[in-house]
C-alpha cells in the first residue's frame, strides 16, 4: 500500500480535486489489501469484512483533502485500517473466537476451489491459527504479511513505539508457529 | 540505518499461505451510493417556514472579528430552525436557541453538529490546524484527519482529535462531558491530560478542568466514586470504592488515577491493576510507582487491547 510511484501520487491529487474516477482508481488499487487483511482480523466473516472496508474507503475518500504528501497518505491509509479494525473488534468483543479451519478454507477467492486440497487444508489451519491470536497480536502480522511495512511503519500505524511492534511480532510468532505444529498433528 | 527501518521477519507463514482476497463488488456500489445520497430535503410548509422565521435570528453569527477579509470560512446547514447562516469565517461565532441545530463542514475533515442552546466561535482554519471554541452547549464531531488538527477549547479543556467521533457538552462554567464514540480524544487543561478512548466518557470541571476517564458501561459505584474523587474527594472509602468496582476494562480508570492519587494510594492502585491484568514485559513496578513517562506509556498500550 506503499504510495511511491508518480501515477499514485497523480491520483490522490486527483481525488482531492473531487474526480471519482480517481476515487474509483485508488479503491481499485488498494482494496484487495485492505479487504484481506479485515477479513482475515475479523475471522473470516464475509459481512463485517466488507463493512470495514467500507468504512476505511468512505473516511479515506470524504477526507482527501487533508492528505498532505505521499508519507502522510500511507500511513493515514493504515491507520484508518488499524482504527476500523480495532473499533470493530471493541464493539463486538463477544463475538471474538478462533475461526474453525474448515470455516476459514471457504475464505480463499473462489478461483482458488479448484486447487489442490492439500494447499487448502494448509491455509485453513494457518488462518485459523491466525485467527485464534489477540487482536494485538493479530493485526502486526497481517500489517507485515499483506503490506509488507518496516518497524517503524507499523509502530506509525498502530501508534505504539517500534520496540514495542518488535516484541508483539516476535510475540505473535511464538504463538502461530506452536498453534500451526498443533493443528498439524 | 535505524535498525526500525527495517522490515520484521514474515515469521512462520509462507507466501500463499493466506490468500489475497478479491473485494466484493458490492463494497464499491455502496461506497458510491453513499457518496451520492444527498441529504434528505427538510419539510419546510409555509406555516413551518412562519414558525421558524417567528423565532427570528435563532441561529446566527453574532459579530465579525476576522482580521482578514480572505480569512477562511466553513459551511453551515441548518438541521432544525431558521435558516440564517450558510457559512461561518474564523472569529465569528454561530449561535442556536432551544429549537435549532445547525451542522458545520469543518473544511475537508469532519463535521460538527451543532445541538441547541449551544454556542461555538470559529477560532483558526488552517492546514495545520482547525480550531473552535465550544462556549456553552453541546456539539457533535465526526472528523477523520491526521491527530490533532481539530481541537475543540471549552472553558475548562481542550478537545483534541486523535482521529475520532464524540460529543463534548459544557456549561459556561467548565462543567461537562465528553463522549468518544470512535476512536481516541485527548482532554487537555493546564499541563493535565486525560485520554479518552471510544466507549468511554470523561467530565470537565472548571477550575480542575478534565476529571478521570470512564467507560459508559462501568458500574455505577464506579462511576459515583470517581465523581467523589474528581471532586475533590480524598476519604480512603473513595478510592477503595473505584478499586472495588474496576474491572478488567477500567484499568483505563486505575491507569489515570496512578499520577492523581499520592504515593501510598498509587501503590495500591498500582497493585489492584496488576491483579486485574499482568505487568506487561518492560514495566517493572519500581518504574511504575516512579510515574517513568515511557513505562507508563508502554504501559497503557499494552493496556489499550483490553478497552
């Protein structure tokens, strides 16, 4: 979600100038991402996933204005991610529990049905390990996993300081890799 | 190079191991229905048009103080009476009577409706920073911007925006309440700071300016106790009567009253918080009691996940 390339920079110009065409082009090219990585934080539930979308894109696309360089842009762009995510999760703490793996295989974009069951089986059970982390360790790894940020991105994003993203990192995947070797046996 | 500006380890998943999900098309047609679904259209009949006229200069600017005549200016739409003002410029100030609400168009931020009875003065509008003072009654924001470009001064705090929607009433006095439906604001006053996550409340006072913050849901001994404190109250039943009620999610509580409280209550304090959730790794006890800026800091992010 990095913005550095002249046609990106284009386009957020272009939408604080009020061109949906524009809007339309910024969506295109970040909403697989941010899609992902709600439905992944919110277990894999189709409803909430879209409804945070949403939100991020309608904050993002009626706030334009106040974008002020590429930087600031990324970073407001995951910070509205982290924010809807985290509003979401407080709003419905009851509703927070590990997804079940067979669940979480439905996930994958249906093209990917016809791929081998093996593949599947694995990444059901690595999303359900996800999936049964604390949202404070969740979000780091899915921030790391689709977007690819460096320490001090995420720490920007999850407005914590960069040790502190180091330690819920590290922290995350100690508990990922011992839940995967369970769900393996 | 600072060794941050790295990026982490992809840890023990594998690329392909979570798959990129396409976004429905659905996401994008209810993003621009909403974009295009324009504000319902008032019923304003003849005789309700009268009425609102009748009650004259309900909304209104009351006197222009700009010292430039370019100075800049936010839209006004009225939700409720008479139609007076469709902008206010920095230095005016917008007034409602007991019947009007008005909604202001903070720049490209936000906006802040305006309840009734309710008096606010447009103090800078600037990339850098948005500013009203809120002199009495009860106004609404919804603002989606960088932290601290919108604040809000009432008598006894400044509102400022970490990215969020509340409500902030006061009287003229100072005494209020804050509101935060989503996101974080911080009360500001004299060097004091109170954070105030979405959920929780927080009241204002003139002369002690922001009280200690509180979830809506917390229990209403809790609640009662802590208005005890934020008064003034300092009888041991007070505090033992907060630290009775806490639970788990008004540490937000307890982790405020740690730099209120005098040293003997704060370890007491202190140990009732770390009954309720562990000590984080990187706070130690000793930095705690100490009132350690970052341990406290770290502290409280840590903290954050369980409000």
């Amino acid at each position: 979600m990095v913005v550095s390339d002249p046609e990106t920079i284009e386009i957020i110009e272009a939408c604080r100038r009020g061109d949906r065409e524009a809007f339309r082009a910024l969506y295109q090219a970040h909403k697989d991402k941010v899609y992902s990585i709600t439905l992944y934080f919110f277990h894999g539930d189709i409803a909430e996933a879209s409804d945070a979308t949403q939100q991020v894109f309608l904050k993002l696309i009626t706030n334009i204005g106040s974008f002020r360089g590429e930087a600031e842009f990324s970073t407001w762009l995951h910070r509205l991610v982290v924010n809807t995510c985290l509003d979401g999760s407080r709003k419905n703490k009851s509703r927070e529990r590990p997804a079940d793996p067979a669940e979480l295989m439905r996930i994958a974009d249906p093209a990917s049905h016809d791929e081998d069951l093996t593949r599947q089986q694995v990444a059901g059970r690595v999303q359900a390990a996800l999936s049964s982390l604390p949202p404070k360790l969740r979000m780091p790894i899915l921030l790391r996993y689709f977007e690819e940020l460096s320490y001090a991105e995420m720490a920007q994003a999850l407005r914590c300081s960069a040790g502190t993203v180091a330690s819920r990192l590290n922290q995350g995947h100690k508990l990922l890799a011992q839940k995967l070797e369970k769900l393996r046996r | 190079m600072n060794q941050f500006e790295d990026k982490p380890p992809i840890g023990p998943i594998e690329q392909g191991d979570l798959p990129l999900v396409k976004a429905p098309d659905s996401i994008w047609k209810s993003i621009e229905a909403t974009l295009e679904a324009k504000p319902e259209p008032r019923r304003t009949g003849v005789f309700r048009w009268q009425w609102a006229a009748a009650s004259l200069a309900v909304v209104g600017v009351i006197f222009w103080i700009a010292t430039r005549p370019s100075a800049p200016a936010w839209r006004v739409s009225i939700l409720e009476g008479s139609p007076s003002v469709d902008k206010i410029k920095v230095g005016e100030w917008l007034q409602t009577d007991a019947s009007s609400r008005a909604r202001i168009t903070v720049a490209d931020i936000g906006t802040v409706d305006v309840e009734p009875n309710t008096r606010v003065r447009l103090v800078a509008s600037s990339p850098t920073e948005h500013r009203l003072t809120l002199a009495r009654g009860e106004i609404s924001a919804t603002v989606s911007a960088p932290p601290r470009l919108f604040l809000v001064d009432t008598p006894a705090s400044t509102a400022v925006d970490l990215g969020c929607a509340y409500k902030i009433k006061t009287d003229e006095s100072g005494d209020g309440v804050l509101r935060v439906t989503s996101g974080w604001v911080s009360l500001e006053w004299k060097g004091h700071e109170s954070l105030v996550p979405a959920g929780a409340d927080c009241r204002t006072r003139s002369k002690t300016g922001p009280g200690t913050p509180y979830f809506a849901d917390a229990s209403q001994p809790l609640q009662d106790a802590l208005s005890a404190f934020d008064s003034g109250g300092s009888a041991a039943n007070v505090l033992q009567g907060i630290l009775r009620e806490a639970r788990v999610r008004d540490t937000l509580t307890l982790w405020h009253l740690l730099s209120r409280v005098d040293p003997v209550d704060r370890v007491r304090v202190f140990e009732r918080m770390t009954e309720l959730v562990p000590l984080p790794a990187g706070v130690s006890r000793e930095k705690a009691l100490r009132l350690d800026p970052a341990a406290l800091k770290s502290w409280r992010e840590e903290l954050a996940w369980k409000w």
